[in-house]
C-alpha cells in the first residue's frame, strides 16, 4: 500500500518540463520513442508494439522472447529459456489494443498467454498454464501510469494452482536526446497467496535506456517470496533484473 501512495504521488508531484534539474525537450520524446511501450519490465501496459514490427528480448539471460506485431492493436510473441539448471519454458500470447488515445486515457489492452514449465525458479512440474489480462496506462507522453489485473489458470499439480494478481507501474523520461532517452520505472505486484490473501509482495525500481530500435534495462527486484514462503520484510534478490531488446 506504501509503494502504491508513493507511486501515485509521484505521478502528480514530478514536473512537466524539468527532470534532474535539466529541460526535457518533449519534442524529442515525442520522435524518438521507447520501442517497447507495451510493458514495463515484466509488467503489461495498455498499449502495443507498432505495426510490422519485430522484437527479440533476453531477460537476466534466461527468458528469451520474440514477436511481431501484426497491426498498430495487435501482437504475437513466443518465449523460452536458456536450458541452465535443468529448467524449461516455453509459452506463445496475444495482445490486443482495445482503446487507443492521445489524451489521458493512453490505452487499453487485453492479453492472453500459454506456457508449460518445469524447474522454474525451483518450482517442480507447473504443467500447462494459460493467464489472461487486462492492462490500462494513462498520462503524457513523457509521464504514464500503468494498472494491470491478471487472472491464472493452472492445471492441478503438486507446486501449481489457479490465482489472480494486481500490478501497478509508474514511468517517467528523465532524459531524452535526439538519438535517444532514458527513462526511470517502477512496478509493484500485488499477488494472491495460498491462504487467499492479497499483500503487496514483490516490485522492481529501475532505470531503461533506448533508442529506436533497441533498449537495455537494469532494475532491483525486492521481494517476500510470498507464493512459496514468507518472509517480515521484503529483501532484495542478489541478482538484479537485466533486459535486452532489439526491434527492427
């Protein structure tokens, strides 16, 4: 609840046209834009990938992910991993732009995804899965706040179980050039646990840089492992989140 007021905050406190005590050229924000706008760093937004667009991403260097956008609303994408510490994945999804606006409300999108796993994060045998969810952003150009619900579906295993999650995700530009920018994010999950409660449990802070076609990402990822063991306080995992993209 803390990081929500936090985050919401800053989205009304952080000013229009200055940012670490430099000008933002907003024009430049605008023409050269984050080629990756339909997610945060694991979080879904409300927005999509632009037509004839393809993308390959790494993730820490273990999740690996490709895509296409069919239209301006709607993409594919197919992911995998690395085969390190006896795990596997592989999952293919959807997302569809149901609103696209230039004003507050920046979009709305639904999406939906199937994937089979086994070791993952020390998980045993998760079987087949399938989520579905719904992602709303809105705010500026150079300002956005993102809200997603997702629904779990998982079949009956041994470490597996249907639940349901909220995230909420903050993003401003802190610098933007005519080649390029960075930008700061945030991003909380609230998820359900096993004893049906929902507590804020796991959020990243970090930084993106990008140009037009590729973006690098560093983050710190702090948790309290709740969907397989709580812990008093969130601790930060020693290895940070790290993201590659290429779009072309």
């Amino acid at each position: 609840m803390k990081l929500l007021l936090i985050v919401i905050l800053s989205f009304f406190l952080i000013p229009k046209s200055t940012s670490l005590g430099q000008e933002i050229n907003v024009e430049n924000a605008i023409n050269v834009s984050d080629p990756v706008q339909n997610r945060l760093f694991w979080m879904s937004t409300g927005n999509t990938i632009p037509e004839g667009k393809f993308w390959g991403s790494m993730y820490t260097f273990f999740l690996i992910q490709g895509g296409y956008a069919i239209t301006d609303y709607f993409h594919l994408n197919l992911t995998t991993n690395l085969p390190i510490w006896g795990s596997s994945f592989l999952g293919t999804g959807a997302k569809f732009q149901i609103y696209k606006g230039d004003d507050f409300v920046r979009g709305v999108a639904i999406g939906a995804d199937w994937f089979i796993a086994n070791k993952l994060f020390s998980s045993g045998y998760m079987g087949e899965n399938f989520y579905g969810n719904l992602s709303l952003s809105l705010g500026t150009d150079y300002t956005k706040l993102h809200f997603n619900i997702t629904q779990f579906f998982q079949k009956e295993t041994e470490y597996s179980r249907s639940h349901s999650w909220a995230q909420v995700g903050f993003e401003t530009i802190i610098s933007s050039k005519d080649k390029g920018g960075v930008k700061f994010i945030a991003e909380g999950m609230v998820p359900q646990t096993y004893d049906e409660r929902f507590e804020l449990s796991l959020f990243l802070i970090g930084v993106r840089a990008y140009r037009s076609n590729f973006v690098s990402e560093l983050a710190f990822v702090f948790t309290r492992f709740s969907f397989f063991r709580e812990r008093d306080k969130f601790e930060i995992i020693k290895f940070p989140y790290i993201g590659l993209t290429y779009s072309f």
